[in-house]
C-alpha cells in the first residue's frame, strides 16, 4: 500500500467509531498534526484580521504561538475524548452509532465534537493566560473576545461535520447499489459456472465409477435445492447458509475424497439471524483451492458461528499451507473484496472481513457482522 493510499485509509477511519485502529500511529499522529496547524493558523489569521496585526511581528510572535497552543489543547482534546468514548462504550453502542443515516449521526459528533472544542478553547486559553497574559482565567472567561471564538469553533466544527457525514451518506448509499447490482451480476455467473464444472464431473465419471457418478448427481440436487431459491433473493438464514455449505462440501469429499474434512458448528438460537447470501461459500472455496488442494494430504475446513460480545462472528478455518504458502491462480483477493464491500454496504463499516494466521497452521476468515437488537 502505498503512502497515500495509507493515508486516505486513516482519513476514512478517523470518521468511524472503532474499539481498535488499524492504521499505524505516524499516520494517525500525522492526521492530528494537520488538525493542530490547520485549526491553529485559521483562528490566528481571523484574530489577526479582527485585530489589524495581521503578518506584524506581533501577530507571528504572539498571536501564532498562542492559537497554536489553544488549537494543541483542542486536538488533544478531541483525541482524547473520542477514544475513550470508543475504549469505554459497548461495541453495541458504536454499531448503533455507526449504523445511523440521519440527523441523530449529525446531531452526535456535532454535540460531542462541540463539547470537546469548549474544553480544549478553555484549557488553552488558561495554559495561553498563565504564559502570556497574567489576567486570570475568570476574566478570560468574562470577555466577550473567548465566547467570540468558542462560537467560531463551534460553527467551524459543526459546519466540517455536517458537510463529511452528508457526502459520506451520499457515498454509502451510491456504493450500497453499485454493490448490489455487482451482487445480482456475481450470482448470475456463479450459478452456470458451477453447473458446468459439476456437470462435467458427472461425465468424466460416469463410464468408469457409475456409482460415484450417481452420489455427485445426488449431492448435486442436495446442493440446488439448499442453494437456488435464495441466491436470487438479498438475504438467507444463518441455516440456509450452512445447509448450502454442507451441500456444496458434500460436492468437494467426492471430488477430494478421504484429503477434505468438515466441520460445521451452527448454534440452534442463530439459525433464523439473516446475512446476505453467498456470504461465506467464497471463503470456504478459498480455503480449499489456496489451503486445501495444493497439500498431498489435504486436511480440514472448518465453518463455525457463535456470538460475541453482542456480535455474530462467521468464522472459515483450514489447517492448509497458510497465508505465506505459495498463492495459486485464482480469484481469492477478488473474493474477499467482493464480500467486504457487501458487508459495507448492508451493515456500513461495523462490519468487518479479516484473513488470518490460524493457530497450528492455515489460515482463519473470520466474518464480524453486529447482530440485531432482538438476536442480541
């Protein structure tokens, strides 16, 4: 990932509510940087303007320093307040949060990000008070020229808020049906391209092994009818999700034979939570063809679901050659973003898709989608 590709990802996670940032600290640090002299020289110029000092010695001695200060007092401010709101608040409350396309979105951050403009203008104006100018806070607090200020912070915030989560709604919603219209596209394909393949390893076995011929077109009916109906629909059950993968895993024994192992784990109480479809048959198809088939003793995939902490987790597990085995032509990265732009455009960015090291070897897809109110 290049530099600036890192740094518009760190632009888009700073408008998230999130218990655990992914960019790295210089690129968050160099986002509050850019707050501080940003906020920093837009107030020195306006009090420079009100006052006619502009570009003085003065103004750049005095009044530059000092907005610098109130604006490093307002970041820390920010950073510090929306952290611990992230740190201590219930992952369900910054699902809801994030889950908001109206005015209550807006009426949130502007409200808090307001609250911690004030106590950042006045624990600046007290640190600018004792350093420059000795008159006492309460006297600082009593001049109109402070409230003058607040009210511009203020304007100023509300105004970048309302602005970033308006195009970031508008934005949300255009990719939500850009990704749809690629879903009913995806299922289109998929559905022949499987039916081929399969049909054509029905042919190849029918002169030589009837018998396993006949299983294949049996697991194969099994696989349609757990499959077909809800492929052309927007969203399935957690158990019409997993019959189709039991299917289609039935589909990969005969074809694989003793080298594929599965392992299905359903909780009853979250088979009627809906998921879009097609939501993990791509991971389990990933760990076969990158995990599974290029071992000689082949090994196990395994799909699991479980709740946690208010969340449902999907989890897609192989003991294959892992993240740094040789990679295999195929679709995978395709695949993965295909899935991560439908999680973001059913759930928004509360839900997440992430490939890791498994424990023991192989590799672990794990899905994290918030669960509905009722569910949870």
């Amino acid at each position: 990932m290049t530099f600036k590709e890192e740094f518009a990802q760190a632009l888009r996670h700073q408008r998230m509510l999130m218990k655990r940032r992914p960019d790295r600290l210089r690129m968050r640090a160099l986002i509050y940087l850019i707050w501080l002299v940003g906020f920093g020289l837009f107030f020195a110029t306006i009090n420079g303007l009100q006052s006619g000092r502009l570009g003085s010695a003065g103004w750049w001695l005095g009044d530059v320093p000092g907005h610098m200060l109130v604006s490093a007092c307002v970041t820390a401010c920010f950073v510090i307040g929306f952290r611990g709101f992230e740190r201590l608040a219930p992952q369900r409350w910054l699902d809801t949060i994030m889950g908001w396309r109206d005015w209550r979105s807006g009426v949130f951050f502007s409200t808090f990000s307001i609250a911690c403009s004030l106590l950042g203008v006045v624990i600046g104006l007290g640190v600018v008070d004792r350093i420059w100018l000795s008159q006492g806070l309460d006297k600082l607090l009593a001049q109109p020229g402070f409230w003058r200020e607040f009210l511009s912070v203020s304007v100023l915030v509300t105004f970048i808020m309302g602005l970033r989560y308006r195009a970031r709604w508008k934005q949300e919603m255009l990719q939500a049906r850009v990704t749809e219209a690629q879903l009913k596209l995806l299922q289109g394909q998929i559905e022949p391209h499987f039916l081929f393949n399969t049909l054509a390893n029905v042919q190849s076995l029918i002169d030589f092994d009837p018998e396993r011929a006949k299983l294949m077109l049996e697991r194969f009916t099994d696989y349609l009818r757990a499959s077909l109906g809800q492929l052309r629909g927007d969203a399935t059950t957690l158990a019409q999700e997993f019959a189709m993968l039991e299917a289609y895993l039935g589909l990969m024994q005969l074809r694989m034979g003793e080298r594929l192992k599965v392992e299905l784990a359903l909780p009853a109480e979250l088979g009627g939570i809906e998921v879009p479809p097609l939501l993990a048959q791509p991971l389990v198809e990933n760990a076969i063809h990158h995990g599974l088939e290029p071992k000689i003793a082949g090994g196990t995939v395994a799909v699991s679901a479980r709740r946690v902490d208010g969340r449902l987790w999907i989890e897609v597990a192989d003991d294959g050659q892992g993240l740094d085995g040789p990679k295999r032509r195929g679709g995978n990265g395709v695949a993965l973003g295909n899935i991560r732009a439908r999680l973001a455009a059913r759930f928004g960015p509360s839900a997440t898709l992430d490939l890791l090291p498994r424990d023991g070897g192989g590799t672990l897809a794990r899905i994290q989608i918030p669960l509905p109110a009722q569910a949870s």
